[in-house]
C-alpha cells in the first residue's frame, strides 16, 4: 500500500483527527468529505480531508 493514497479524516467540530483513508487521487480531485462518528464528540459529524 502506498503512502500516496493514505489521507487523514479530521472533525469539523473539535478539529481531532480520528480516521486514515485511501483516496484514488486520479480520478478524485476535490477533498473527500464523509459523515462518521467522533470518539471525541460522541456523535456523527461530518469528516473533511487533511493535507
């Protein structure tokens, strides 16, 4: 697995990064935004990409 494709999911609310994802950078350009549960809020909010 390459470390090209490994991207870090960050919390929009408390700003923690909780989740480490591959993304085809080819083919998505824009950043990836997914809804996931913060162990930190204790709830589902939206996760936006990290350099």
């Amino acid at each position: 697995m390459s470390q090209d494709n490994m991207i870090k999911m960050e919390c929009t609310e408390c700003k923690s990064l909780n989740y480490h994802s591959r993304k085809n950078k080819k083919t998505l350009k824009d950043r990836l935004e997914l809804k996931k549960f913060c162990k930190t809020c204790k709830k589902h909010t939206p996760h936006k990409e990290t350099k």
